[in-house]
C-alpha cells in the first residue's frame, strides 16, 4: 500500500479529491451534503531516523449530512 501511496503525484491527488467532493456536493440530492470532515492520523513506529524514513500518515475524508 505505501508503494502504490508514494507513486501518486500530489497535484493530481488533489485535483482528484476536489472532483470528487464537487460531485458529491452536486449528486442531485435534496439537500446535498455541505462538509467534508477530514482525519489524519500517524502511523506509529513507521518511521526510522536511522536510515532517514519519515513516518507514514493515513488521511481519511467522509461526506457528512447533517
């Protein structure tokens, strides 16, 4: 998974994150849902000084309604 995660350019994650809140902001529903809530947590002990690894983060994005 950390392979796949690194391989992703960071622009066009962004602008693929963006797309898809906008479709789900525009789904058609009655009232569509107006927050996206984000977590991010640190994995720990994934990083190691020694050989200059920095720790692995893991970001997750929900649509709320409310």
């Amino acid at each position: 998974m950390r392979g796949i995660l690194r391989q992703l350019d960071p622009n066009e994650f962004e602008q693929a994150f963006r797309r898809h809140a906008d479709s789900l902001y525009r789904s058609g529903a009655a009232t569509p849902p107006r927050f996206i809530a984000i977590n991010g947590k640190t994995l720990r002990q994934s990083f190691n000084a020694f050989a200059d690894v920095k720790a692995a983060h893991v970001l997750s994005a929900f649509a709320v309604d409310h």
